[in-house]
C-alpha cells in the first residue's frame, strides 16, 4: 500500500524527501521523470502525489492535469520555486490539494501530506460505500454474506476489466443473467451497450438475422436493412443466455465470431469488424451435451476461458432472509403498501423451502406476501379431495388468480408480477377459468 508517490528529477532533493517521509512511517514510491509516475498511477491509487514544479518534457503542472483526468478527486501537492508561487495559487484554483515553496520544513511537508492522506482515504472509502449501495440496489440477487457469494462477488471485480470471454452457469433463475450484467456494468465497457439474447426464446428461423442482421432483400420479408445484436453490441457486452438451445449451424457461425471478431450480415459478403466482449450462460452441463454431440466442443472451449458458477439459493440459506427481506420491502413500494409483518407460514416457507427458482422464484414470493397471500394453500380445499387431480389442480390455479386479482384490485401487469406470469399467460389463464379481472377493479365515485 503506497501512501505517497513523490516525483523530482534531482536526485539529491527526491533522497531527501523521500527519506524524510520514510522515517515518518510512510511508504513512499520516488519517481525521476513525470511519465514513470503516470505508468504507476490509476484512479485506484490509494496514496497522494507530490510533485516538483520544474522538470523538462512533462512539467508539474502539466502532470496535475494529466494527473487530474485520471482521477479528479486524487490529492496532488506541488513543489514550487518563489518565482512559481503565482502559477502554484492558479493550479490549487483547479484543484491541487496544496503547494509548498522552497526552502521547505520536514515537518510542513509531513504535515501536509498526512492531511492529503487522510482526505484520499475517506474519497476512497465513499467509493466503496457508494459502489456497495449500487449493488445493493441494482443487484439484489448479488447480495449475501455466504462464502459462496463473497467469493463470485470478488472474482466479478477482478475479472471485470479483463477482455476475455465468460461462461456462467447455474440454475435457472439463480441470476446468471444480473451476474453478466454486473460484468459489463463493472468493465470500462460500461458506457457501451449491454445486448442480451435469450438463445432458447428466439425461433430458429430468425435467430440469425437477430445476432447477425441482415440488408434489404437479403430474404423474403427483408425489406429493409437490419443491424444484428452482435453488431449492435459493437464496443460493449453481447450477452448470450441458454447458450445450449443454439443450432448447431448457429453454433459453427458463432465460433467464427469468437475467433475473427468479425460479421458478415445476410445478404452481403462484407466483413465488419466487432469489437464485443461475450459472456455466455447455461443452465445445463456442457460438457454432457458434448460428449453426447448436441454441443460443439471447439466452441466450449473458446467459451470457458473464464467460468463462473452461480451457486443456487439452496446451497446459501444464510443469504434467503436477507434477500426477502429487500425483496420484500422493494415489492410494498412497488404496490404502494406497507411492508407486511411475516407469519409463522412464511417464515417456515423460507426456512424449509428447496426454491427451485432460486432467487427469481423467492422475489415472487415476496411480491405475493407483499400483496397479501403467500404460497401457502388455502386450508379449504376448493373442490372435493375425490376429484381428479386436473380438477383440483385447475381449481386451486382458479383461486390464486383470483386471489391475485382481488389483492391488485384488478392490475394485471400487478398481478402477473405476483403470479410470476407473463401477461398473455395470464390472459389465457383467465379465459379458460372464465375470470373477469374488471370485476376486481374499484367501482368509480
């Protein structure tokens, strides 16, 4: 951990400073020329910079602006002849913490740096508490203390910055899809787009005019040009969900894509360069469907450079209550409620439950507590226990949609929320059971 890089191109004056700090208990990098101390520091550097005014190529004050791009809230003292003391005032007017002028004391300049010093560190500590709060509200399926999480949390930070493709596997709805998010949004990639495809939910037969595009007249239908998603990911993140329903036509064009980083759209035979970063997620194990020829093996390989495993709700139980709770909170906001006190029925829900949705189906329960009904099945059964199960079945789905229903006071995109449905499900849902949703909305006046 460096406190203070110090810069100054004579040697005897940059020993002696150095020195001085040194034995002050602080650990110190010198540096002889401008451009050395620049290859060193990032917005990350967790120390302050003390410079001379007077050097050749890269003066000080040319180095604080340089310096001040990188990261403008980076402590930055300036050494200075009498003759620079008008020029020093100027830079602090910019934002240089503080100048000294020469002949200096020891002790001014200790001072001076110790004050910097402490500034830096609460600069630094924010950041982490304003980053902290981000992920505390964007990314709720990434909160946790469980070793599990602390862990993919941390390799997400080291490899963000990294231009390699990444493979990440897990459950469905264990939130592969907000851990590829975190990726892009973590990268120097983050003010370029962030394209997702969903591989098993495009039909086959225009899943490649998706990824690749196409020009006008490339097919029947074609009639105007169409930029495809891996295109449009130009400069950001291409991310491929159920990347195991792909074809294997797909699969061979994708391949290509990996290795070249180049496009030719449908109906043209120019090449386009791209410059994406893939992350691609599976919910099954590849390397079965390898073995049993459903997935090429030279693509899962050029996939898994890096792979992440996001672990499933199940094997983080210390982490469900936590998440309930915020997802709880999130979902009364939502509908404009009070945050509902837990029941004994919900809390052994959460305590005994497999959740086999994992943290997608655990945000729906939230939402159903929130609304006032939870998983829990009525007591009265609502048709007799002789029945056929498709009756009761049937019957029981009937009674949570109208209980959905009578909670949202008629809201359908409300109720979809909390039934985890989509809406044209719901909307079949209520045609088959002969549902009227505007007979739960409040009557007018």
């Amino acid at each position: 951990m460096i406190d203070v890089a110090f810069i100054d191109d004579d040697d005897t004056m940059r020993a002696a400073n150095v020195q001085a700090l040194t034995l002050a208990g602080l650990t110190v990098a010198p540096f002889a020329l401008p451009h050395e101390a620049l290859a060193a520091i990032d917005g990350a550097f967790p120390g302050v910079v003390v410079t001379d005014v007077r050097m050749p190529r890269i003066d000080g004050l040319e180095l604080f602006r340089r310096l001040r791009a990188i990261d403008p809230d980076l402590p930055v003292i300036l050494i200075t002849g009498h003759g620079d003391i008008a020029m020093a005032v100027d830079a602090m007017r910019e934002g240089a913490y503080d100048f000294l002028a020469k002949p200096y004391a020891a002790d001014r300049l200790l001072t001076s740096v110790r004050h910097a010093l402490d500034k830096r560190h609460l600069q630094l500590e924010n950041r982490a508490l304003r980053r902290a709060a981000e992920a505390a509200s964007e990314n709720l399926p990434l909160l946790g203390d469980s070793p599990s999480m602390e862990r993919l949390r941390k390799t997400l930070r080291q490899i963000a910055d990294a231009d390699v493709d990444v493979l990440v596997e897990g459950e469905t709805g264990a939130g592969k899809d907000v851990v590829a998010n975190a990726l892009h949004r973590w990268s120097r990639r983050a003010a370029r787009p962030f394209v997702a495809v969903n591989c098993g939910a495009l039909p086959e037969t225009v899943i490649e005019s998706e990824l690749f595009g196409h020009e006008a007249g490339a097919f029947t239908g074609a009639v105007k040009k169409r930029v495809g998603r891996i295109e449009h990911a130009h400069g950001g993140t291409l991310f491929l969900d159920e990347i195991e329903a792909m074809s294997p036509g797909l699969q061979v064009k994708l391949l290509r894509v990996l290795e070249t980083r180049e496009i030719a759209p449908l109906g043209t035979n120019d090449i386009r360069p791209v410059d994406i970063r893939v992350v691609a997620a599976t919910k099954t194990d590849l390397p079965t469907l390898v073995r049993q020829g459903m997935f090429r093996e030279d693509l899962y390989y050029r996939l898994h450079v890096v792979s992440l495993r996001v672990p499933p709700l199940r094997d983080r139980r210390a982490d469900i209550v936590p998440l309930f709770a915020h997802f709880l909170d999130r979902a009364a906001k939502q509908f404009g409620r009070a945050v509902p006190a837990i029941g004994e029925a919900e809390r052994r829900h959460l305590q005994t439950h497999d959740w086999p949705g994992n943290v997608r189906e655990l945000a729906h329960f939230a939402k159903r507590v929130a609304l006032g009904f939870s998983d829990e099945p009525d007591q009265a059964d609502p048709i007799g226990q002789d029945e056929p199960l498709p009756r009761r079945v049937d019957a029981f789905e009937a009674a949570q949609i109208r209980k959905a229903l009578e909670a949202t006071q008629g809201d359908v995109q409300a109720a979809c929320e909390a039934l985890g449905l989509p809406r044209k499900t719901l909307y079949d849902k209520l045609r088959r059971h002969a549902i009227d949703q505007s007979a739960y909305r409040p009557t007018p006046g």
